[in-house]
C-alpha cells in the first residue's frame, strides 16, 4: 500500500469524508472554525490532516479529516450538531 500519507504516532489512522449540503455560508464556516479549533485545542495538529471546499454551484461543503478514531469520534460529535441544518440535496 505505497502511497502519499500523513505522520502519525497513533496505530490506526482514519479517514471521513462528509458532504454538508446547505446554502448558509456562515454555518458553514462556522462548523469549520469549530473543527479547527478541535485540533488546535487538542494540540493535534501534527496527529491530524484537515481539509475543506465549498462548492457554491452546487451549495456543498465538504470536510476531509484524517486521524486517529478518537480525533474522528471528536470531530463527528461537532458534526452532530448539525445533522438536521443541512438541506437534503435528493
């Protein structure tokens, strides 16, 4: 399995990807600023990888996090939060 990785101390590395529907821009923005301050705050910064893009065609966020099951159990409770403030695209 020879490919671009992140470093990692932690034994199992995860991946989500997560697709947020939804036209308010500032929610958006706000779950990322509440995902990057989970990192931040965590002091994981170099435990992690992060990445987001907005698509304002089609009103979709996504958020891409590589890290250890606890920083992703983290980072999914954040996302909890916002379950039903999407739009359904379908």
């Amino acid at each position: 399995m020879d490919g671009s990785s992140y470093e990692s101390n932690s034994k199992i590395k995860s991946l989500i990807i997560v697709d947020y529907y939804s036209d308010d821009v500032e929610k958006i923005l706000e779950i990322s600023t509440r995902l990057l301050t989970l990192i931040h705050d965590s002091k994981l910064d170099n435990e992690v990888k992060y990445n987001y893009k907005y698509d304002e065609k089609t009103n979709k966020a996504r958020f891409v996090l590589w890290g250890s099951p606890t920083f992703i159990n983290k980072a999914t409770a954040i996302l909890k939060d916002y379950e039903e403030d999407g739009w359904n695209k379908n």
